[in-house]
DNA sequence: ATAGGGTTAG
C-alpha cells in the first residue's frame, strides 16, 4: 500500500505546533512549574467532600462554605478530587453545575472544568449502568455543548470505551473535539489503533504518515511502531496488501526517528522476509537500523543466517558473523547449529565439522558454546548422508561420552536412515533394537525409514511384518508410509497389492496427498502401464493434485517406450498448458526415444531445442545416443561420440556408457576393443558394476577365450562385484561344458547370489 | 535436527 503525500492534515491535526505548555498535561504527570516555588495552603478536600455528599445538592447554597471554597479560585486537581469521590454521576453533575454557577469568570478556568468533567466521566465508567459506552456519549456530548475543553485524559477514557464498543466514529470524533495545542504522541498512537483495528486502514496511514514527517509534532514511538506492525501482522499483509518493501520503507522512517525495533519484531520482520525470498531486504532492514542506532542481538542474527543458508549463501553469512564479531553479539548454540546445519545440507560436512570443533573454544578466538543434542543430531545427519555412516555412530559414541546427552528418536533416525542407505539393513535393524531397548520410542519416521531401507533392498515383505508390529505399539502409517509401500510393489509389478494399499490407506484414516498419486503413475509407468497411469493421473487431477514435472516425464517416457509417440505429444501439450516447462529429463526421454527409432536429425533438433533452453547435453544425453547407435549397428559412430565426450565436452563418461559401448563392441565380435574399454575404465577411475562384467564374460564366452575369462574373475573379485543371476547363467554354462567347474566353485565362494529375476 | 517419485546400459 502507498502511503498518500498528504497536502492537508487529517482529522485536523496540525502540521505544526507551537511549544507551549499543556498545563493540564503537566499537572497531571506529577510536575510542577517549579518545584521550589513556595506551595499555597492547603485546601480541605476532604472536607468539602463529605458536605457535598451529607446535603441534597438544592441546599447546597445555603452553605456558606462551600460557597467560599468555590469564590477563591480552587486547585483544578482539588476539583477532581472533589468530583472523584461524589460516589455517583448524577452528584458530579450537579457539583459541576453548582460550580460553574458560583465560580467567577476568572475561577472557572477552562481547566478547571475540564478536570472536573474528567472525574464525572470517570465516575460514569465504574457505575453499574448497562450503556457506559452511551452514557459516555451522552456526557461528550454535554460537554461539547457547554464547550468545555476536553483534558487529555478525559479524551482518553473516552476514546478508550467507544473503541472497545466498536464505535470508531464516535472515537474520531472525541479525537477531533480534542484541542490540537493538547495533543501528544500517545492519545494519537491511540487514534493509529482505533483507525487501524476499526478497519480504516486509509486514514490509518495518512495519519501515521503525518507522525512519520521529519518534523512532525508528534514523533512516533515505540507504542506506534507496536500499533503499526500489529496491525500489519494481524492482516497478514506481507506478501499481500503490504509488501516487503514497503514495510521495509516504513520501519526505516520510523529508525530516523530514533524508534527502533525489538529483538521480537526485528527477527518477526526479518524471518517472514527471508521466507518471502527477500533475504537481501532482510540483510538492509537489520543494517539500516544498525546504522541508524539501532541495537540487535543474537536472535535477529540467527534469524537471517537462517534465511540466507537457506539460500546456500554462505559468502553473506561468513560476512554476517564476522560482524557479529565485529558488534560483540555473541553466538549462541542455534547461530552454530544454522551454519552447521547448512553446510550439511550442501554436503560440506567437513567444514560443518571444523565449525563444530572450533565452538568448543580456540586460541584465536575464545568462543565457548557447548554444543546441544540437535547440533549433534545435524552433524550425525550430515555424515550418514554422505556415506559416512560409521563416523556418525561414533560421534553419538562422542556425545553420549563427552557432553552426556543421550540419543533421542531423531538421532537414531539420522543413523538408521544412514545404514539403510547404504544397504546396511542388518546395521540399522540393530540400531533400532538397540533403541527399543533404551527406551527410546521409535515414531513414524523411525518406521518409514526403516520400511524404505527393507523395501529398497527387496525386503519388502519384512517391511510389511516392520508395518504390522510398529502399528501394534500405535505406530500409525502416514500418506509417507504408503508412498513407500506403493513405490516397492509397483516396482515388483504387483500392482494389484500397490492399488489394494491405495485404496486400504484411506480407509485407516490416512488420505492421500499428492505425492501418494505420483508414486502409483510412476510405479505404474515403471510396470509399462502407461495408460492405467494415465487414469490415475486423471484421479489425481480430480483430487486437485495438479501433475507435476516428474510424472509428466514418466508419462511421456511411458507413451514413448510404448510407441505411442501422439500419446506423448498429448501430454507434452498438457503439460505446457498446465505451465510446466520440459526439463533435462523430458528432453532426454525424447532424445533416447527419437534416436532409437533413428529418427536421429529429430534427436538433434530435440537436442538444440534443449539447450536453447539453458540444459546442456549431459551424460544420460550422450548415452541415450551411444546407445541408440550402438542398436542401429552404428559403433562406430557411437564411439566417435563417446570419444568426442571426453575431448570437447566437460562429460566424463559413467558406467553406464562404458556398460553400453562395451556390450555393443563384444556382441560385434570385437571382444579385445571392449577389453581395452575396460581398462580405459580403471584408468579413469570408473566403477564397472556386474553389467560390466557380464558383457564381457560374454563376448569371451564367443571366443571361448578362458584364460581371460579367468582373469577377469579375478579382477571382479578383487572390486568385490557381486555375480548376478546373468553371471552364473553364462559361467556355469561355459565353464561346466569345459570342465572348469572347480574355477567356478572358488570364484562363488562367499557369494549369495541372487536368483530373482527381478 | 530425522522419512516418500524421474531420464541412458545387459
């Protein structure tokens, strides 16, 4: 929202004031003129008060003190005293009355009758009648008519009740009604909050902005700040009406004025910023105010730390806390658990460690923050996932032994997560029994990442029992559970148990989010069935679960693998329709779909196309092309492109493409060239997997060429690759039909190999 | 601080 340039002041206040005293104002903050100045005798208050309340108010000029009280001028604070303890309205009323009859012109000075008016609204507030807020009126409105000026406090009280009475207008007009020489920043700060809550947002800035003016008669503070965000916060306005530059330009007026943010507001504005991804107007809000005076702490640090590891931004965040240095403000554990925390997540776990080790205090500089049981938690998270599993067992070994705190859920979470991972079922089987037993409770979490570790590892069935057990101790599946179960099925092709679990899951209480249908179209993609993932897919829809790229790509990879290329120009079009751009997976699946029908100028026109759109060709590219002329009988030509890779592209090439030349090269009787590759491969440090090996063992099997085979076996054994069910079909054959079976049974050894032909 | 989908190879 813009705030207006206004030419004339609202509600008529003045642009400008005069300094004077408000006499009335003084009086009643407790000072006086000059507190040597010698004080009048006393006047008898109390006296006075109990005639007025012992004689019916018609008598009471028949009193010759009282007359004489009100003849010599009295204190206006003796006046509201007086009024304050008639006991009811209806006698401060008539007081008033009697007083301003028998006071003289001079006596009744304006603020005399403001006082005494002050004290019967007063009054009127703590009798028992059922409309205060319209006896109030009533009373303003007497007043008005008898122009008795209104004194601030009275005006308070005033607005105070007809705001809580949601009567804005009659609260504007008390403000109006109000002397402008009388004003000050709090009864206007009041106004702010009636006009904001009231909902006259409009006016509401027009008078803030008049506050705001550089040289404004009443300079905001911090209640005006408090009013002005509350109003902003409780609107939801960031992001909507207000946006973040705005309140940016307002908080900045107010940090001129000497008003600064809390530590509160400060990290509120700072952390709601970072999420809006305007980190940088976070950074200048918290700097304009330093540099404005203002003073932060930690917290508003940490706040936008947070939001710039967010954004990986770690230039910005060394910078931030060497000024935290710089300022004094001392870390505390969560601004080292913020850096730690992202480093993790960018895989440089090495210098989340360094961070970690130099918390515990250095030389250089002296910081000592003991480190908590979520910081650990980060630092074990971040080594399992890199693969580094067995250092963050040992760092919960460290932490349970060094800084007494004992692994939570979440700890051995982190450590399960990491061994299954890594394949290492029987390692987190035992981590989570070893949980159990120290009474640790496993949560959904622990089961679901338990479950995907089975599931992944063709345990599926275990996973099932896990599901059972864990729902007996009250454990309930979550929509993640069943994505796991769904996921694990699909990929088994039993897609009648994946669609009974769709169907089941909701029936426990569960309800399918949107990635529980991506799991079902992708699993049923996977399965080659592309047009009941089609169906699902339009279920989905139905959900309002829009699809998104990925299950657009798995779509159209699924027309594609089927030959249903008008299929996957339907989808390539929804899909535009639905505003999603194709990425390096879509053009990939078209490159590899184009070039195995050796449509390959399609493939290279699908190829510009791609990296017109920024994605440079990467080693799925060049492999789906490898590969393509590789089935077209075309090797040499995929050699020429593999070479070209390594030459003028920067894509090394992976297994895969080893894989594929290798196969194609040995089918074609050229056994010693895919040999060669395998030692090309040695050489630039690729992994060959079973695949590999299977090529070869292969295209010797052609030759018959068994010393090498031999050699090979050898050499498998040494990289620790696991035979598969391919492997022992074409060595068992080959070797056994030459009598070589006692080779055969040593290279076995130790080796289960799997018999699935999953 | 911890859990769930994707493109190329036999």
């Amino acid at each position: 929202m813009k705030l207006p340039a206004t030419t004339k002041s609202l509600l008529h206040l003045p642009t400008r004031t005069k300094t004077g005293t408000i006499i009335g104002l003084r009086y009643f903050s407790g000072e006086l003129d000059d507190p040597h100045k010698p004080l009048p005798p006393p006047q008898p208050v109390s006296e006075i008060v109990s005639l007025l309340n012992t004689t019916d108010h018609n008598d009471w000029n028949s009193k010759p003190q009282l007359v004489e009280f009100l003849h010599t001028p009295p204190f206006p604070t003796s006046l509201l005293k007086i009024t304050r303890q008639l006991g009811s309205t209806e006698k401060a009323l008539q007081f008033f009355e009697f007083f301003k009859s028998h006071s003289s012109s001079s006596s009744s000075s304006p603020s005399s009758l403001s006082f005494t008016f002050q004290a019967i609204l007063e009054q009127a507030m703590r009798e028992e009648i059922s409309d205060v807020p319209s006896k109030l009126y009533q009373l303003f409105s007497f007043a008005k008519d008898r122009e008795i000026p209104l004194s601030i406090n009275a005006a308070t009280l005033l607005i105070r009740c007809f705001d809580r009475a949601k009567m804005l207008e009659e609260s504007i007009a008390v403000f109006n009604a109000l002397d402008p020489e009388s004003r000050n920043t709090n009864v206007v700060n009041l106004l702010l909050d009636c006009l904001f809550r009231g909902g006259n947002i409009d006016d509401g800035f027009k008078v803030l902005d008049e506050m705001l003016d550089r040289d404004s008669s009443f300079p905001p503070n911090e209640s005006t700040m408090d009013i002005i965000l509350s109003a902003i916060w409780k609107r939801n306005w960031v992001g909507r009406r207000m946006s973040v530059e705005e309140i940016c330009g307002l908080v900045v007026r107010f940090f001129e004025h000497g008003v600064f943010l809390d530590d509160v507001w400060l990290t509120k504005l700072i952390t709601n910023f970072c999420r809006s991804g305007k980190c940088n107007k976070a950074w200048d809000l918290l700097h304009d105010m330093m540099r404005l005076g203002g003073q932060a702490e930690a917290v508003s640090f940490n706040a936008l730390l947070s939001g710039l590891g967010r954004e990986r931004d770690f230039e910005k965040m060394n910078l931030l806390m060497n000024e935290m240095k710089g300022k004094e403000i001392k870390p505390d554990v969560v601004t080292f658990g913020i850096l730690i925390n992202h480093l993790c997540k960018s895989y440089k776990v090495d210098e989340a460690m360094q961070v970690f080790e130099k918390m515990g205090g250095s030389e250089s500089d002296g910081i000592l923050v003991k480190p908590d049981l979520v910081l650990y938690n980060t630092l074990i998270d971040g080594l399992c996932k890199v693969g580094r599993q067995e250092e963050g067992f040992k760092l919960m070994e460290k932490m349970r032994l060094e800084s007494g705190y004992e692994p939570n859920t979440v700890t051995y979470n982190c450590l399960i997560d990491g061994f299954c991972k890594a394949g290492e079922i029987e390692r987190s089987y035992e981590l989570f029994d070893q949980m159990k037993k120290g009474g640790v409770v496993p949560n959904v979490i622990t089961l679901n990442t338990l479950l995907d570790g089975m599931c992944k590892h063709g345990r599926v069935n275990s996973g099932i029992e896990l599901f059972a057990e864990m729902q007996g101790k009250g454990v309930k599946g979550n929509a993640i559970t069943y994505t796991i179960l769904i996921t694990s099925f699909c990929s088994v092709n039993n897609i009648d148990k994946a669609m009974n679990l769709f169907n089941e899951m909701s029936e426990n209480g569960c309800f399918p989010d949107a990635k529980v249908y991506y799991s079902l179209i992708l699993g049923l993609c996977q399965a080659r069935r592309t047009n009941d993932a089609s169906c699902v897919a339009s279920k989905a829809k139905e959900a309002g679960f829009g699809l998104d790229i990925i299950c657009y790509n798995a779509l159209i990879g699924g027309f594609c693998r089927k030959n249903k290329i008008d299929e996957a120009h339907n989808m390539l079009r929804d899909m535009e329709e639905a505003g999603i751009k194709p990425d390096r997976y879509t053009y990939n699946t078209l490159i590899s779909y184009f070039s195995q029908k050796e449509q390959f100028a399609t493939a290279h026109r699908v190829m510009k196309r791609m990296i017109d759109d920024g994605y440079l060709p990467n080693v799925v590219t060049y492999g789906a092309l490898i590969h393509a002329y590789c089935l077209a009988g075309n090797v040499d030509e995929a050699m020429k492109i593999f070479q070209n890779m390594s030459s003028s592209t920067n894509v090394p090439p992976n297994t895969v493409i080893y894989n594929t030349l290798i196969d194609a090269l040995c089918k074609s009787d050229k056994v010693e060239a895919g040999i060669s590759l395998l030692g090309d491969m040695k050489d630039k440090g690729v992994r060959p997997n079973t695949i590999t090996y299977n090529a070869i063992f292969k295209g010797l099997q052609e030759r018959n060429w068994v010393e090498k085979a031999f050699q090979i076996m050898d050499q498998m054994t040494e990289n620790a690759c696991n035979p598969d069910y391919i492997t022992m079909e074409v060595l068992t054959q080959w070797l056994s039909a030459i009598g070589e079976t006692e080779k055969l049974r040593s290279f076995l050894e130790g080796y289960e190999v799997s018999t699935s032909t999953a």
